[in-house]
C-alpha cells in the first residue's frame, strides 16, 4: 500500500508540475520493491538484513534509497542502498562526495578515525561490476566502528551502499556478504552502454590497506631489495614493459614473490619499481580479511629514494599500463605520490602512513 501511495504521489507530481521530475516504485513478489526507472530491485531481505520501510524517493528527482538493518543495541548493523542518475544533482552521489560527507562527518579528533582501506569490490554475476569501497574505522579496539562505503557508477545509474556497524560484531564481513547478495542483474544497462568506472573489469587499480602494504613492506625487507642510485631517466613505457616481463627465476628454478623490475631516475629522485605476486587462494581469502577488497594482482608499488629518505609509495593491484604509469611518474615528479611508508636508510627506522 506504501508503495502504491508513494507511486500515486510520484505521478501527481509529474501532472502537476513537469519541471519536476520523480522516481516510480513498484511493488514485486516477496515484498520487493523496483524501481522503474533504473530496475534496480530492493528486496525485503539482503543476506542476514530486513528493509525497514518501503524504498523513499527524494522529491522531485530519480534519486531513491532503502534502509536494511540486523541486530539492536551494540549489535545493530545499519546500511543504506541508493540508486541515483549517475548525472544526480545530489553532492554525494559521487564516490568523491561520498567519501567527503564521511570524513566529514568523522573529522572530530575525538573520533580517532583513519581510512584504513580501499580499493576495489567486484560483484555481480551474469555481468561483473568493479566498484569502489572505503573502509573508515573509527575508535580502537572491540568498540571501534567501521563505517564502510560502497561505490558503483555504471556511467548511466550510480549505487551507493553505506554501511555502519562495531568490528566485533564482523560488520564489515556482513557488509560485504550484503553488497555480493544485491540483485545486480536488475540493473537496467543497455548493451554497450556501461560507460561508467564500474564497467572495466581489467585495469590497474590504487589500493590502500594493511595487509597489501604490510606484505609489500617484509618482502622489500625479506629480499633486502634497495634503489640503485644510477639508471636512465624514468620511461612510462620502459617501466611497464619491464613490469610485463616473466619473473626471473633462482637457482632452483622458482620466481621469487617479489622483485624490483627497473631502477630510474626523476629528476633528484631514485626510483626502484617493484612487483609482487600472491597465491590465489591467499587473495581469495582477503576479502574476509579486515581490509575486505576484492584484489587479483600482481601488485606493483614504487621505492622512491632522495638521500637518506625512502619512501615506498603508489601501490596498485592489477597489471600496469602505460597511461597508469604515467600519471604515477608525475606525481613522483611533483612531489604528490602517494606514500604508504616512509624510512630512513641510515636508522633503518621505518614508520607507516597512517591516512584520516
């Protein structure tokens, strides 16, 4: 009956009123409700969470969203779904805008939080969609809460998934399984039109999170890996066919996990670009892990020395390209890469890049 009204008003509005816009729900089986426009479906139950209410339109706009919720007290898990225009006027349908109303809202140094990972979140199954997500967790130990964002922009409909809810409650885990349970296929893309940063698959990708850095950070020290201070200028297309190379094997014949494929020169800087791989039940597993992306390697990350300072930095999951590689050269060069960890090579101290 809601959504019947919630129909009967979108359609008074359009009568009434042309210049506006709005968003037509329709009840299905199972108390789902889709949303005409985009097809998106919002079931009643995702995974081990309820819809609270039928879907709400925001008026005047195609823009609509549902909330879902388990648990009550210290373990309620709270996520909103929304399906918006990727053209919406709404500052935070993008993932950008997304990620600034959650800092935001997360600035108080009270707070302590940190954006402790994000990267890529592929879901989907007759058709694949490679999202972004951003895990914020905020406060320490059992208590600290993750606040997880989901981001698919599709180049015609944009889903955003929020998720909010206590780590020792595995929230980010249940967030996870929700946003793989969602009913992908319902989304209305014609064929050939998914234009979005959701629609490529293959591609290398930035990431940020513990255990991809941590890795990066013991196999560096592991195989005692350091940057030449010779080598050519650095050459985007020289870097990424070196990358592409088959591993260079040891004595007994096997590929070393990790290996530092180049040693060039940016401007002051020395610039040792390096490779590692991981067994592929190990990345299955990491999605559980508490980073909770979606990687498949191999992972490419800079060593960038100027004197004492080292810097490991720009680390990426997939295989390199060379428009990829050249935007990371100019950050090298202006002094904007993205650092993970930062070391001195006379102290041996070595210290992670914590980002709020």
């Amino acid at each position: 009956m809601r959504a019947f009204l919630l129909s009967g008003a979108a359609m008074l509005l359009t009568m009434s009123s042309p210049i506006f816009a709005s968003a037509t729900l329709e009840s299905g089986s199972n108390r789902a409700i889709q949303h005409k426009e985009s097809g998106w479906v919002f079931p009643q139950k995702v995974g081990k969470l309820e819809r609270t209410e039928a879907p709400t339109v925001i008026a005047g706009t195609d823009d609509v969203f549902a909330r879902y919720k388990m648990g009550e007290g210290e373990k309620t898990i709270n996520i909103t779904v929304y399906v918006y225009p990727t053209k919406s006027e709404a500052l935070d349908a993008t993932y950008e805008g997304a990620k600034s109303a959650i800092s935001e809202r997360l600035k108080n140094p009270m707070s302590m939080a940190q954006l402790w990972s994000e990267g890529p979140f592929t879901v989907g199954t007759q058709r694949k969609f490679m999202g972004r997500k951003s895990f914020f967790k905020s406060g320490l130990g059992p208590d600290s809460v993750a606040e997880n964002l989901y981001h698919y922009d599709t180049g015609q409909w944009t889903v955003k998934i929020r998720m909010t809810g206590k780590e020792k409650i595995e929230a980010t885990k249940i967030g996870n399984e929700f946003v793989k349970s969602l009913p992908w296929d319902s989304l209305n893309i014609v064929e050939g039109q998914c234009t979005g940063y959701a629609c490529t698959i293959n591609r290398p990708v930035p990431i940020h999170g513990f255990i991809p850095e941590m890795l990066a950070v013991m196999l560096t020290d592991k195989q005692a890996i350091k940057v030449d201070e010779s080598g050519p200028e650095c050459l985007a297309s020289d870097i990424v066919a070196n990358l592409s190379a088959a591993p260079q094997l040891n004595a007994k014949g096997l590929a070393s996990p990790i290996e530092k494929v180049t040693n060039c020169r940016i401007g002051d800087r020395h610039v040792g670009f390096v490779r590692f791989v991981l067994p592929p039940a190990m990345l299955e597993e990491m999605v559980d892990l508490p980073d909770g992306l979606t990687l498949v390697g191999p992972f490419t990350f800079s060593i960038v020395k100027k004197g004492n300072d080292i810097e490991l930095a720009e680390l990426f999951d997939g295989i390199m390209d060379a428009p990829t590689m050249e935007a990371v050269l100019k950050r090298i060069q202006a002094n904007n890469h993205v650092i993970f960890r930062t070391a001195d090579s006379t102290s041996g101290r070595s210290t992670p890049v914590v980002r709020f």
